[in-house]
C-alpha cells in the first residue's frame, strides 16, 4: 500500500519553492528549461537520468554545449514540470489527489518509465491512483475533476476510466451499504433514508458534463439503482442549470440574447441529461420532465431530446396537472403559450392507448373501468380544462384552438360540460369571430353529452350560433320527456348495438375491433346513465325540499307535477311558453341559478 507521502529521500540540495530561475543555491545549473514562458535553470544530469525525453533531446543535439530546452503544450504546465522536476532531484513532497493527474500526465509527456530508472515518476502516480484514489468515490471524483484541464493526455493514460469505473464501483458499494443499514432500522424517516443513499450526488455535480455522462452510464452497467441515477440526475440539472429562473422562461422574447458559450453549454447539459434518463418511464418524476422540456425549448436543444420528453410525459398524461401543461411560447407573435407541444404529447398519449389496446385479442379481457379507459377519461378532462384556460389568450388562433379540440375520440368525454365551457371563453374573447367560425368551434359540442345546468346555461347564451341552441332546446325538452315518463337513457333509438354475431365477410381482427367499439360505446352509456340518475336524484331532492316548504300553503305533488308538465311546452315555441320557462327557472330558487352562471359563465 503507497502512501500519500510517497517517498523521502536522503538530504540534497535545497529546493526553491517559488519558480526560479535556478534549483540549487550552491551549485551553478547547465540547461535551461522553457515552460509557457517561465525558465527553470536546472542540471542535465538528473533529469536525463528519469526523463527519457530530456535524454533524447540533449543527445540527439550535435552541440554539446546545448543549454536551452523549450517544451509546448506541457500538461500541467509550470507547476507541474517543478514537481516533476523535483521527484528528478529526489526532493520530498506529498502526491496527493489535487496533483496526482498532473503529475500522471506531465510523467507520461517527459517519459519517465521504468525504463529509465527504477521506481520512476509513472510507476509511483500508478500505484498511488490504484491503491489509495480508486479505493475512495470522493478522492475518485476529485482526481476526474481535476483531468478537466489535462485533455488529451489524461484520457490517452487512462485516468479519467480508472476514475469514472471507481466511482461507479464504489457507489453500488454505498448502495448496498445503506440497503443492509435500512433493514435494521425500518422506522426512519424517508428523508434520513434517501440521504443514506444518495450522499455522493452532491459530490457528482462539481464534474463536466462530459465525465457526468460516463459515469452515469458505468453507474447503470454496475445495477445502481434508478432512483438513485434519477436523484443525480435532478441534483445536477439543479446545479447547472440554476442560472436559467422562471422569468427568463416566461419572457423569452426579452432576456434571449445571441447564443454564447453559456448557452450552448446549458444546452449540452440537457440534451445529456435526457439522453441518461433511464428507462423505466415511471421512474421519472412528471415535474422533472416539464422543467426539462421548458429548458429544452428555451435553450432550442435539438428535436430528438424534445420528443423523448413529449414521450415521457405523453406515457403518464393522465397524472399532469393543467398548470405542467401551460408551457410559455418562445416564438415572437405567437400565442402565449405553446400549443403544438401540447398537441404532440397529446398524440403520444393515444398512440399509447392505441398500443395497450391492441395488445388485448379477446375481447372478454377488456372489463369495465379498464386502464386505458380511466386514463383517457382522466386526460380528457384535463385537457378540457387546459383549454378553458387558454381560451383567454387573444393571440389563439382559430386553427390551433380547433387542432386541441378534436384530436380527443368521442369516447375521452362522458359529458362535453367542459368543453363547452372552453368553447364559451374562447368566443367572449375572440368577439371579431364570423358566424362561420363559431359553427365550426360549436359542431364539436354533443348537445346529447351536455348536462341540465350547461343545457341552462347554453339556452340563454347569446355568443352561440342560433343553430346550436336549437339543437340544445330540443335535446333537453326529449331529455325532460323521458325524465317525467319514467323512460330510460336519452330518448334517442340506439343504433350502435349489433347482434353480437360476427359477419362472415369480416375478418376475426374487424370482428374483434367492431365487438371492443361497441363495447366502448355501452361502457358510456352505462357512464352517461350515471351521470343522468345524479341529476334525477337531484331534481327528486328539489322536489321534496319544494313539497316541505309549501305543505302549509296547500301546494301538493301533483301540483309539482303540473308545473314540471308546464315547463316541456317551452321547446315547442309560443310566447306564453317561453314565460312558464322562466317562471320553472326560477322555481328552484336563486341558489340553482346562481351556481350555474358561475360555473359555466365567463363573464
């Protein structure tokens, strides 16, 4: 085992510490040594004696009175040449991990091999980086550090692998470690747990990215744990990438000057960090993924490291919130906020549904409340409200806004509440609209999906075109029919639902694909039924409430019934009837209206 100390050789000359310009005080120096400009006068004899170079250069003069020698491009330079220097004299100093890679490279460069003498400068950084760096992950990672500023020369002896496979070794060391000292103290808190485990992050994040990027790929050759790649990975983005705030995010157009060096590499560092996310998708915190992807688009990182984080996230949509999804745009004159990113993970979540769904042959396999229909139940929604709060924007063109309302299957909605109230914001603030486009952005509301309040609401709504609130009158005045007969689902003859019995000039894969549509569709039936019995019991609720009070008042059931039979006269056109409307309207008391206006208005 070698010491930090290497050696201390018997007593000899004394050593000057600063660079001067000669290494002995007694005895007058025959060569002179160059280096970037600072001279070192110095004698032949020790230095041809470990330095191959030297040797060859000084025998290879015919002059024998050679007393000048320059060397470019040393590694290290001047301070590592005068500890070279030193080791030729026999001085004492300590090698250690602050020098230990100058001193490896500058051996290398002068050729001081066992060659020329026992023992020499190359053997003794050898054994140091073997026996006492690669045993240590954090003297491992300051040995790294430090080959920074030594390319090529490190990499052509091998240090920075020597030095990136320790710390790989060594960190599955500490994994395992902790993983035994978990299991006897099961009731520590998470926090004490992950620092067990993950202390030597901090300790990666001082490096380059490109030595972090091996490193990283040895950490997942060895089987380190990929939570634990996961935590490096955010520590360093954290660390790298901190000079980047929410306002220069936000407002591009006026901090976004001429690409510099700062900024192509913040650009490296994210374009790596993606690349070495490792592959359990779900092992990736979603709010790790959109701070990346907002980098990402700030920094203009190249299309590649942009899709695979519109992938990831389009894998796990369902578990978004609509403010991950307000991406600012950096385009100038654009809308506020990036649409077509949207738009794309959007495409990544249901070429996922369309996998996991063809992955199913029988159709037995698929039950109701399966995964992928919850999941696009849930993205539905979100996407419902994400338009409702983009809706606003007065630089949303017509184009995209429609490009996010119609890439969703009819089946993501059970109700169209949503996007319908999405649609309303848009028209209040786009008012220079033509009749033409608000049909367009009305056709891809389903009047049947819509519930009593928004059917309320879109009555009295004079930003819609004329033709969609006729459709709305007579969908809710068969809704109100089928209500009082007592009649189940929507009063609409169902079409949808075959015989079950596969056609013969269809192949078994259509037969299959036909079968999980209607499937599909009977699943929202039952879904829409749900949502009507809630209003049913709800109206039942009202009922009472209105039997309770009146009682004293010799109001009765029947009268009830009477006034709800009143109220379906509205949709088959009069003036009084439009008057017995109002007057049922306000039979439920201000409360009900109120709350209506709220939540679908957007005045």
């Amino acid at each position: 085992m070698v010491s930090e100390t290497p050696f201390i050789p018997s007593p000899s000359p004394k050593f000057c510490n600063s660079l001067a310009n000669r290494i002995f005080s007694d005895v007058a120096g025959d060569i002179t040594i160059v280096i970037d400009g600072e001279s070192f006068l110095l004698h032949k004899f020790p230095l041809v004696s470990r330095s191959g170079k030297i040797r060859k250069m000084v025998s290879d003069v015919k002059d024998s009175n050679l007393s000048k020698l320059e060397f470019l491009n040393l590694p290290g330079g001047p301070p590592a040449f005068e500890l070279a220097a030193k080791f030729c004299y026999g001085m004492n100093f300590e090698i250690n991990p602050g020098n230990v890679a100058q001193l490896r490279c500058v051996a290398e460069y002068l050729e001081m091999s066992e060659d020329y003498r026992d023992e020499n400068l190359i053997s003794r950084t050898e054994t140091y980086l073997d026996e006492v760096v690669t045993q240590s992950l954090e003297k491992s990672v300051q040995v790294l550090s430090s080959c920074e500023l030594l390319s090529p020369m490190a990499d052509e002896v091998g240090i920075p692998d020597k030095c990136v496979n320790a710390i790989a070794l060594n960190a599955g060391k500490e994994q395992l470690t902790a993983g035994f000292s978990r299991l006897d103290c099961e009731d520590e808190s998470a926090e004490l747990k992950n620092s067990q485990l993950q202390w030597w992050i901090e300790d990666l994040s001082v490096l380059k990215i490109e030595f972090y990027r091996r490193i990283i790929v040895a950490m997942g050759r060895t089987g380190v744990q990929g939570d634990s790649i996961v935590g490096s990975l955010m520590h360093y983005a954290q660390t790298s990438l901190k000079g980047i705030g929410k306002n220069q995010i936000w407002h591009p157009t006026r901090t976004k000057q001429s690409p510099g060096k700062l900024e192509t590499d913040q650009r490296a560092v994210v374009e790596t960090l993606v690349s070495l996310l490792p592959p359990e998708k779900s092992s990736v915190p979603l709010s790790f993924l959109f701070g990346m992807l907002r980098m990402a688009i700030f920094l203009v990182a190249n299309v590649a490291c942009r899709l695979e984080l519109e992938r990831r996230i389009g894998f796990r949509l369902e578990m978004v919130s609509v403010d991950d999804l307000l991406i600012p745009s950096v385009q100038t004159g654009d809308s506020l906020f990036d649409i077509d990113t949207v738009h794309r993970i959007l495409v990544n979540f249901l070429q996922r549904i369309e996998e996991e769904e063809n992955e199913e042959y029988e159709y037995e396999m698929e039950v109701l409340g399966s995964p992928s229909q919850g999941s696009i139940l849930k993205v539905g929604s979100i996407i419902d409200s994400y338009l409702a709060e983009i809706a606003p924007d007065p630089y949303l063109n017509l184009q995209k806004f429609t490009a996010m309302l119609e890439i969703l299957p009819d089946y993501a909605r059970v109700i169209d509440d949503g996007l319908y109230r999405a649609v309303d914001i848009y028209l209040k603030a786009h008012p220079m609209l033509t009749e033409h486009e608000c049909k367009k952005l009305c056709k891809f509301i389903d009047c049947k999906k819509l519930s009593q309040e928004a059917c309320n609401h879109a009555a009295q709504n004079d930003r819609l075109p004329v033709q969609m609130t006729v459709r709305v009158l007579y969908f809710e005045q068969l809704r109100l029919k089928n209500a009082l007969s007592g009649s189940s689902g929507d009063g609409f003859p169902s079409q949808r639902i075959s015989s079950g019995v596969p056609s013969a000039a269809m192949s078994p894969r259509d037969n299959y694909a036909s079968l999980r549509r209607e499937n599909r569709e009977l699943k929202l039936e039952i879904s829409r039924m749900r949502v009507r019995l809630s209003e049913l019991e709800k109206e039942q609720l009202f009922m009472k409430q209105g039997m309770i009070e009146k009682s004293g008042n010799g109001r009765t059931f029947l009268t009830s019934i009477s006034k709800g039979i009143g109220r379906i006269g509205i949709f088959s056109g009069g003036g009084p009837a439009g008057g017995k409307r109002k007057s049922g309207r306000k039979s439920r008391g201000p409360e009900g209206k109120t709350g209506r206006s709220r939540r679908h208005s957007v005045s």
